[in-house]
C-alpha cells in the first residue's frame, strides 16, 4: 500500500512538473512571438519611404532630409531630399 501512494504521488510529481515544462514553452514561444511582432512593427515603420525630390531615389523617411521639418504632412514628410546636396540643389533652382 505504501509503495502504490508513492508511485501515485511520484506520478502526479511526473505530471505537474509536465505540465510546469508546457507552461515555461509556452511562455517562451509567448515571448519570442511577441518579439517578432515588435520587430514587425519597427520594420513597418522602417519600410515608410520617402522620395528624394530632386533624384527620384527612395530611402527611408528616417534617413531623408526634409526641405523643412515643419512641413511634415501627417507621417510623410511633403518634400524631402536623399542628401543635403540634393536639397541645396533643390533651393537653388526654387529661390
Ligand atoms: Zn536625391
């Protein structure tokens, strides 16, 4: 009798530290899904373009220079330059 309430408390040990296992995976799959969806969202935001006016190139809006950062249109920036020659260029031919 002794034995059979050992193996029956080794037994639900052996679930519980089951069911313990799951849980951590899952917890860690949790996390490492919620870190690609950080990642997803920075990329979004990443791949938002600008077009450089003078050449046609397209960057990201991070790394475009705008002719005036107060003319920003809502995210997009209305007029924006791939380099600050670019913009020189840009005022030269428009003042
Ligand atoms: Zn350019």
């Amino acid at each position: 009798m002794k034995t059979l309430l050992l193996f029956v408390v080794a037994f639900f040990a052996y679930l519980l530290v089951r069911f313990i296992m799951k849980r951590v995976n899952e917890i860690r799959q949790d996390a490492l899904s919620g870190n690609e969806q950080e990642q997803n969202t920075t990329s979004e935001k990443a791949e938002r373009m600008a077009t450089c006016v003078e050449c046609g190139l397209r960057l990201p809006e991070s790394e475009a220079i705008p002719l005036n950062p107060a003319e920003k249109i809502g995210d997009t920036y209305n007029i924006a330059f791939c380099s600050q020659e670019h913009k020189q260029l840009y005022l030269k031919k428009h003042s």
